[in-house]
C-alpha cells in the first residue's frame, strides 16, 4: 500500500480516517472522518472498480455508525456483495442481513464465509446467534463451540461463551468459565 503510487497513499488515508472516527471518544468529528474514508475508498474504486478491499472497506463505511451521514445500509449491502472473495466481506453482509430480520439470507453468506475462510471465530459467532434467533438451539450451540475453539484467547471467543451462556447455562465451555469467573456479558450485552 506505501509503495507511492496514487491508489496505494489513498487506501492508507482512507483507512486511518476510518480508523479516527472510532478512536475519538465524542461525536463530533465521525461525518468528517467517515467522508473522508468514503472519498479515499471511492478514489480508489474510480481507479481500480474491481478491488474488493476497497468494496469492502466501503461497505464498513456505510454500515458501521448510523450518527454518520455515510450511513447507509442499502449502499452497503451492495458493496459488500462485490467483495465476493474476502470472507469477512460476507459477515458484515449477514450481520446487515440479521438486523434486518433476513435470518436466512444471513446464514447462507455465513455459510460462505466459512467455505472461504473454515477457521473464521467471527463467522461461527456469527452464525451461531443467527441459528439462535431462529430457534435451532442445537445449531446454535455447534457454531458458539466453533467459534470459542477457533479462537480461544479471543474478545470473539469470550462472546461466543456469553451467548452459550444463555443458550445453555450448563454447557461444559460455560461451566467452566464461570468457575473462574470468566464469563462477559449479560443478557442486555448478547443478540
């Protein structure tokens, strides 16, 4: 990215102003950094309308802070589709697709990111709270586990052990996190 050229510099920039707007702990400066992110990503896609990081990028800047006036969901959703090789790409699209009830459309881009990316906590956290909206518990327990061993150490694994936690409290992974007082979140924390 910081070999000079043109593209390089604004991607860098566009993803430091995106960057920005989470590190200030006020309001008042996310639309200037999230419209810079937006100019530096569309830059980029003006020279290079296929690449999918900027696509997907893009789709964060849409989709990530509903203060900004970037924030759109439809614009998202349809940058995020042309990222179709990066995984994490397709989990940002289910987690849109879940807050809009589309809990089927969610799994199967789920699903995706798994055959891409089979190790991928995010996805299996992911996928397990989508199973658990729609009721298939024992689904749900399955990804939770997936994601928890995928990533053990992680904040992805501690959430996945939330969600378990109320899915079944007495589930060996929970068990075993409360006992040395390890398990984050409440039931206003997990989705």
């Amino acid at each position: 990215e910081l070999a000079g050229d043109e593209v390089g510099l604004a991607i860098y920039d566009a993803k430091a102003a995106y960057q920005d707007a989470f590190a200030d702990g006020g309001i008042g400066s996310i639309n200037q950094e999230m419209a810079e992110a937006r100019r530096g990503f569309e830059k980029c896609l003006a020279a290079e309308p296929t690449r999918q990081e900027c696509h997907y990028f893009l789709g964060l800047v849409y989709s990530s802070v509903k203060a900004s006036e970037s924030y759109s969901p439809e614009k998202a959703k349809a940058s995020l589709r042309r990222a179709p090789d990066l995984p994490e790409a397709h989990v940002e699209l289910a987690r849109l697709l879940r807050v809009q009830d589309d809990l089927d459309a969610a799994a199967r881009e789920l699903g995706v990111a798994l055959k891409l990316s089979p190790q991928m906590a995010v996805a299996h956290l992911e996928l397990g709270i989508v199973r658990k909206l729609d009721g298939n518990e024992d689904a749900a327990v399955d990804s939770l586990v997936a994601a928890y061993q995928a990533d053990r150490f992680s904040a992805t694994a501690d959430r996945a052990v939330a969600e378990l936690a109320k899915i079944r409290p007495d589930h060996p992974l929970v068990a075993g996190a409360l006992m040395i007082g390890d398990v984050k979140g409440d039931v206003f924390s997990t989705d």
